[in-house]
C-alpha cells in the first residue's frame, strides 16, 4: 500500500500539536516561578493546622483555616512571604512541618497550638448565623488582626463569597465575638507568630 | 397661616393609608438605634416613622425603640457608646432638618458604628415640603446601603393591576405604589382587563396588556406624559411584554398560527424576529439581567416548565431549566443571574420557589396556596408577589433573609405586581 | 433627570473631594442627594363598541359552550355532540360568523392560562374546519382566567370556567 509522504507529514504535525495541548492540560509545562501565594504575606506557621479544623457535622457552620495543600505540593519555601518574625523555626520548609507533625503529633507546642485554634473556630461558630436562601457551595475569607489581649482589632474581608449576604453574615460573626477571652493563656511566642493574624474561611459545606 | 394648614393635613392623610404589617423577621437582623430626627416635630415624626418601616421591612434590621435607649443624643459629642454597647447595638442614627421653607427641605442624617466608636456616614437629602416620604425612603436606603453594602429599595416603586367593582361593571386599574404600598396613583382606568404589566429598564415607560379593544394587545405608555401607543399592530392578540436589559427590545407572545409563540421586537426599528416555532405553548418570556437568555414557560414537555434559550446563537434549542413538579412557569432571573425565581404547583398548591442555578432542587419560598406573580426587588434581595386568601387576592412580600410583610389591603383586589428598578 | 442627577452627581463628587482633602482617619461615606420624584399621567383607556350581534344568533347560540379538562385543550365527547349541533346550524346559516372566546380557571398564571384559553378556541376552530365551515367564518380569542363564569374557588367553579363561548 503506498502512503504519500504528505498525509505522513500531515498526521505527524497532527499529532505533536495534540500531544503538546494533551502535556500542557497536564501541567507538563508548568514551572514554579509561577506560583503565587496562597495569601498574602500572613502566610504564617499556623495555617498548617488544617488537619485540626473541625468538619461540620449537621450544624451548617463550620470555620475551617484555609489549607496550604496548593503550597505543600510544590515545595516552595516561603520564608519572603513570611513577616518577619523572632524564631528560627521557620526556615523549615512546610514539607518538614508537616511531616514533623505527622509523626510526632504529641508534640506539646503543636498540641497547644491546635487545641486554641479550635477554640477560636469554636467561637466564631457559635456566633454565625448563616443567612437564610443562601445557595450551596459559598465560602469567603475573612482576615482578623487579634491584639495581646484576645480583642478583634480589624477584620477584612479578603474573599468575598459573591454574595453579599453571605459575606456580611462572616463579618457580623467576628463583630459579634469582639474578643477571644482565653487570648492571656497563649504563650508568648505562640502568639506572635500563630494567632496575632489569623485567617478564618467561613465555608458551610 | 397657609403652610401650618398644610402640615396639619398632610400626616393625616399619610398615616390613615400605613398600615403595614410586618409579620415575621429574619434571624439576625443588624440592631439599629434610630434617634428621632432634629427639627419640626411633625415632619421629623413622619420621617422617623417611615424610616424605621422601610428599614423593619427589610428584614435585615431590628429598630430599638426609643423608650428602651439609655440616651438620647442629639448630635456626635452627646454619644455615649457604652451606653448603646450595653444594649447590642450595632450602629446609631441621628438627623437633623436643616433648613426648610416653601420650596425646599434639607435633611440630614449621620451614622455611627457601635463597635468602632466612630462615624460612618454623613449624608444629605434635599426634597421639597410636600414630597416628604420620597425623602425619607432616600434617608431609609442611605442607612440600608451603609450598613450592608447592598442598594436598597425603599425609594423605588411597585406596579400592579386593581379590579373593583364600579355600576355593577368590573373597573380595572393599573397603579403605581411606592415600595410600602403608599402614594399610589392611577395610570390607567378601563373596563376591560388589564395584565402583564412590566416596566421598562430605565422606569420611565411601562408596558401592559389591555383588552379594551376586545382582544389582548400590549401598550406601551410613558409613566409622566401618559403617552402611550401599540407595541404593535396586529389583527390577532399579543401578550406578555418582556423589556430587555439595555431596553432596545420587547418580547411579546404572539398568535398567530394560532398557537403561542414568543417573539422579540425591535423597538427601534419595529423589527420583528420570532424565537420559538413549536406545536405548544410558549409564553411568559423573561430576560437574563446581562440580556444574553431569554427564560419562558412551555407545555412542549407536557406541562409547564420552565425553559432558558441563548439568543447569542442563532436557532439555539431551548434548554428545559425546571424538573420538578409539573407546572413551573412565570419565571424571572435574580438579579445577578445565578438563580431563578418562578410560580411552582405542589400537591395542588401554587407557590412562589426559588432555584440556584448551580443546584439541581427547588426550594420552596411561600406557604399558600395561590400565590403567583412573583416579582423581584432591583436589589435582587426581596420579592412581591399577589396571594389569594379567602377568594381576595392583595399583594404580599418576602425577602431572601426570611422576613415577610403585607402590603396594605386596598378597595378591591390587587394582582400581578411588578417592581421598578432603582430611581435614586 | 438628569440635569437633576448630574447636579447631585456634581455635589457628591465635590463633597467626596473634598473629604479626601481632609483626609480622615477612618474611611467615611459622605453623600448629599436631591430627591427625584416624577410626575404621572392617567389614561383611560378608550371604549371600543362591540359590535351588537345579530339577535338571531345570539337565540340559536345561547347555550353554546365547550367544557375542558384542567390544563388541557382536547376536546372531550360531550364537546363534541354540542359542536356538532353547531356545525349543523352553520350549515344551515350560511351567513352565520362566530367569535369563540376561551377561558380558563383561575389557577396557574394569568399568561398561560391566556394562551390555554387560546388552545381552546383553537381546538373548537379546528373542529369547526375539519367539518367544512370556511375560516373566514370563525374568529377566535382568549381572555384567559379574566373573565370567569363561576367565582368559587372550589373544583365546581374551576370546572365551570374552562371553557369556550361561541357567539
């Protein structure tokens, strides 16, 4: 059977645009330097803890941090995006983090870091009231700067759900807590580095 | 002398008309201390009491009555915020009429946040004497709008048909309300039924389907000049005016193979372009806030439903967008077109039911059993819609956050209600 | 308007620039606005004559009235031993016009339902044509659930309305 050379030449082009598009939806030709941050600089230690944050069971509320997955993945060492802080912990990568926590989970420090941070979910959960005709599938982010004391300095919207109610019912339920009264038992450098900025994902599914 | 007159007249005639009913609230409403306004006591009542109706009908708020206050300041320096902290509340309001003689009245009004012991807003509303309310529904829609971040309502205006019986004849009217139900005005007067009234985008014209002729035809008129004119001439009857987003196009069901059909008119050039061609009904045609879809009802499936068509693509096939239950029609879109709300019959029952586009089951918005029409708020957060009780239809509103209220009964029955869009 | 809007416009821009000069600490919302309020017109809507019908006709055609189902069009037997009557009598009138006017019940939308009542006639028409009677004979119309017989809200009355004249 003869084959012309041109249909050979043809499907062969063919071909390698079609593997190239196929690569490049697989990521193929992705590269790192492309990443941006999850958040902004207050990417601190403490949003490791996701594994901590509590599902919701029947009740609609559940305030989980945000994960850091996206982050893990490509191993990216994100000491600039980090503000500046007194410890030497964390030039660890995440990686190690979480793999350090993974295997000692009965660390003390760690231990308390989580048990406080299901106390703040454990807050704001009971003061949201989640609006009414509200369609599946919302989430927003709110930031909060929380002073020594426990006192909800500023919150900010820093990812709106689309819709308004939805996002006015996070803020009402910070406002509503005002302040974290179990704040004068963290200790010293805990808080600085894990609960001075926190990041709350408001997200009932 | 003559202005006092007018004064003492006028809250007669204001306050015999208000009754608003305001039958249940939504769960975690803002709380909001209302100070009473600075000023003629009269007209600052008036203005107080409007304002905290408007804002009560939202939903979204709960007024601390003034004997509850700890304190009544009059102006920022008298604020004491503990003693609002101690009460919950959320944000303060204290106006003031400024100036005021025959042509014109200035009023206003600051807000401020409990929480961050600061002003939010300084705002001004210049009205004149006799057109108060207008003014304190801009007052009401200032605070809803600070507070929320959403645009409100209480300034914008609702359409809807009357029928009364007049010399033992039917007479039907079509008036304009205000969002409460108050002020309403007569733009037509006919013995024949009137139906379908919709308003043009920008609430300057209104269109409507009349049968003073004998058969159904839809009218265009102009809301200040009372102008009005056919949308088009034809032998058979029309129906249904829809207006598009940007306002260039009506679309109107039409009869003429005898059979409904949806069709759209240019209303520039009088174009006439048909969108469906099918052996059953088609009507009730809606359109998509960024104009790119137009929703109608069908019998093609067997009953009524509810189907989507792009008009990007030309001879597109309708999209069946309603599964449950079998009769869905009437639909329109919410405001930022992630959802619907329509007319949905289950178990005999007709409701109003609201759908997200992005799930697959209809949530059921009212309790009666003949309600129809609903209409949507421009700020896409309330809906009215006419209920039939005790063989008497008046009109009734909800909003997404859960509250309901009735608008005031009125001389004979009232239908087909329709919302303007924002006029402020 | 929007001479008036453009002046509230210009008002705001000013008082917003303003503020900004100012520079407060917090970030404050200043307005100033003018109320709008429209004027309206009332019309009323012009009285058409109807045409008074011929007496004869209205004798003969009297009880001429077609039932239907709920949210259906066909015809049912009954319908159709009262239409064939009427197919007789126009028969025997050549001259004899009809106006089939359809109605429905009140429930569901007042727009579907226009356009059942429509179906209704439509259906009666087609029967009418499908018998010999000349299209120019018959015109047709629908008045939807605006013109019910029966004002129950009960199945008796609902039943009563849907339904089609012929005059």
């Amino acid at each position: 059977m003869e084959v012309k050379s041109e249909y050979l030449i043809a499907s062969f082009f063919s071909f390698l645009i079609h593997a190239l598009i196929i690569l490049y939806l697989m990521d193929f030709f992705y590269s790192e330097k492309q990443i941006r941050p999850v958040l902004s600089q207050t990417v601190d230690v403490n949003l490791i803890f996701e594994e901590e944050i509590i599902k919701p069971k029947k009740l609609p509320e559940a305030v989980k941090v945000p994960s850091v997955n996206q982050v893990v993945d490509k191993d990216i060492n994100i000491e600039q995006d980090i503000k500046p802080t007194n410890t030497d912990e964390i030039n660890i990568s995440i990686n190690d983090l979480i793999k350090i926590d993974k295997a000692e989970i009965a660390s003390s420090s760690e231990k308390e870091i989580n048990q406080i941070s299901s106390m703040i979910v454990n807050m704001v959960e009971s003061a949201w009231v989640k609006p009414k005709n509200i369609q599946d599938g919302l989430v927003c982010d709110l930031r909060l700067v929380v002073n020594r004391n426990g006192r909800i300095i500023s919150v900010s919207l820093i990812k709106s759900s689309g819709n308004i109610r939805f996002d006015n019912s996070a803020m009402k339920a910070v406002n509503r807590v005002e302040s974290f009264n179990f704040y004068n038992k963290i200790p010293n450098n805990l808080y600085a580095d894990n609960f001075k900025k926190i990041v709350i994902t408001f997200n009932p599914s | 002398m003559k202005k006092i007159l007018v004064i003492f007249l006028l809250p007669q005639l204001i306050f015999a008309e208000l009754v608003l009913e305001i039958t249940q609230g939504s769960d975690d409403p803002y709380v909001i201390a209302l100070l009473d306004f600075d000023g003629d006591e009269i007209i600052a009542k008036q203005i107080t009491e409007i304002v905290n109706n408007d804002l009560n009908r939202t939903g979204e708020f709960k007024i601390i009555s003034k004997e509850k206050l700890l304190s009544s300041p009059k102006s920022e320096e008298e604020i004491n915020f503990n003693d609002f902290k101690l009460l919950n509340i959320d944000y303060i309001v204290i106006g003031a009429l400024d100036s005021e003689d025959q042509f014109n009245l200035s009023v206003s009004y600051q807000i401020f946040s409990v929480l961050n012991e600061n002003k939010i807003r300084t705002s001004k509303v210049l009205g004149i004497p006799n057109k108060i309310k207008q003014l304190a529904h801009y007052i009401s829609d200032g605070i809803y709008e600070e507070v929320t971040g959403l645009k409100g309502v209480a300034s914008t205006k609702i359409l809807y048909v009357s029928e009364q019986e007049e010399n033992n004849k039917s007479l039907y009217q079509l008036v304009v309300a205000d969002a409460d139900g108050a002020n309403e005005q007569i733009l037509l007067k006919s013995y024949e039924p009137i139906i379908s009234p919709a308003w043009s985008p920008d609430s300057k014209e209104i269109a409507y389907v009349s049968f003073e002729t004998g058969i159904a035809r839809v009218y265009i008129q102009n809301i200040s000049s009372g102008k009005r004119r056919v949308a088009i001439q034809n032998t058979k009857q029309i129906s249904s005016p829809a207006w598009s987003p940007n306002g260039n196009f009506l679309s109107l069901t039409m009869y003429q193979d005898g059979n409904a059909e949806i069709y759209i008119l240019n209303l520039k050039n009088n174009n006439l372009t048909r969108l469906t061609n099918h052996y059953s009904i088609d009507t009730e045609s809606s359109w998509s806030p960024d104009g790119s879809s137009i929703m109608f009802t069908s019998g093609r499936s067997g009953s009524p439903q509810l189907y989507e068509i792009k008009l990007s693509r030309f001879n597109s096939k309708p999209k069946r967008i309603t599964f449950e239950g079998n009769y869905n029609a009437k639909g329109s879109y919410l405001k930022n077109g992630d959802g619907i709300i329509f007319v949905h019959r289950s178990n005999n029952d007709f409701k109003i039911a609201l759908k997200y586009f992005n799930e697959n089951f209809i949530r059921p918005l009212t309790e009666s059993k003949l309600d129809e029409s609903p209409s949507i708020s421009p700020n896409g957060n309330v809906i009215i819609y006419a209920v039939t009780e005790n063989g008497e239809s008046l009109l009734s509103g909800l909003t997404l956050s859960g509250a309901r209220f009735r608008l005031p009964a009125k001389k004979g029955e009232v239908r087909e209600p329709a919302w303007s869009g924002f006029l402020r | 308007m929007s001479i008036i809007n453009s002046k509230g416009i210009q008002n705001f821009l000013f008082a917003s620039a303003f503020i900004i000069f100012l520079s407060s600490c917090s970030s404050m919302n200043v307005t100033e606005e003018r109320v709008y309020d429209g004027g309206i017109k009332t019309v009323e809507a012009s009285v058409v004559e109807v045409k008074d019908l011929d007496y004869e006709t209205k004798a003969i055609f009297a009880n001429a009235t077609v039932f239907f189902e709920f949210d259906s069009y066909n015809l049912t037997s009954k319908s159709i031993q009262t239409l064939k009557s009427v197919v007789s009598v126009m028969n025997a009138n050549i001259e004899l016009k009809i106006i089939l006017a359809g109605h429905a019940d009140e429930r569901g939308t007042r727009e579907y339902n226009l356009a059942l009542g429509q179906r209704r006639a439509e259906s009666v028409r087609n029967y009418f044509l499908l018998n010999g009677i000349t299209p120019s004979r018959i015109s047709v119309k629908s008045y939807g659930e605006e013109r019910p017989l029966a004002s129950g809200n009960d199945e008796v009355s609902y039943a009563k309305n849907r339904r089609v004249e012929i005059n």
